[in-house]
C-alpha cells in the first residue's frame, strides 16, 4: 500500500519527506550518446544493454550485423513477448508475413522504436506493435 502511494504522490508530482522508498523513474534514458557499434558492444559487456535479434530466430532471423540491435533492460522481455504472440498467430493461420523495422534518433545505434508489423496475405487485419525504447 505504501508503494502505491508514494507512486501516486510521485506522479502528482509531491515529494515526500521522509520516502524510504527509492524514487520511481518516469523519464525513459537517453542513448544518443551510443553512436557506434564499438560503443553499444561495450555497454553491452557492462550489462547496461543486451543484444537483440529484430527478425525473430523462430521466423529464420538469423545472428547477423543487420539483423541485431543492442537495447537496454527490459526490451528483451518485451520483444520476447511479441515474439510468443506472433508464433501463436503463425500456428494458428492469422500471420503469414513479418515485417520488422527499428527507428532511430539522430546518430544513436540503440533503435527509439521498434516497429513490428504481421498480417496474412490473404486475409484483412493484422497485428502491429510498435515497442517504445527511448
């Protein structure tokens, strides 16, 4: 209960005093300072961010320099996600098509966004997350 009210307090914007809790962090990091590859591997091997596939391994997505983006904690799990509805649409017969493009801010390496979009070449509809980076 104390969590949700120093959430609820902190999103008033009203600090409190005496808060043992740590502060809840509202804005989303900035990596426009990652502007190389060397620069996204090596916070990478200080586990600040983690290596992604942007075509999933299950749809042929293969481990290659165009198919990989770095991104930070959390993304991973949200991708992994998407990625778990779009097999099930697959097996049963609502996607036959994927299409997936990141997009970025200024010189940053890290994607802003990843847009992801499904549908089936002979039926209407489709599927079309977009995952929110930075």
């Amino acid at each position: 209960m104390k969590r949700l009210f120093t959430a609820a307090i902190a999103a008033l914007g009203i600090h409190a005093a005496q808060a043992s809790e740590p502060p809840i962090q509202t804005e989303k990091p900035d990596h426009s300072n990652v502007t190389s590859n060397e620069a996204a591997l090596k916070l990478a091997s200080e586990g600040k961010l983690f290596k992604i596939l942007l075509f999933p391994e299950e749809f042929g997505g293969k481990d290659v320099p165009a198919n990989v983006v770095y991104v930070p904690a959390g993304i991973p799990e949200i991708k992994e996600q998407i990625t778990g509805t779009l097999i099930r649409f697959f097996n049963e017969g609502l996607i036959d098509k994927l299409n997936v493009e990141p997009e970025y801010k200024g010189n940053s390496f890290v994607p802003s966004k990843i847009h992801l979009k499904a549908g089936h070449s002979e039926k209407d509809g489709g599927f079309e997350p977009t995952i929110d980076i930075w």
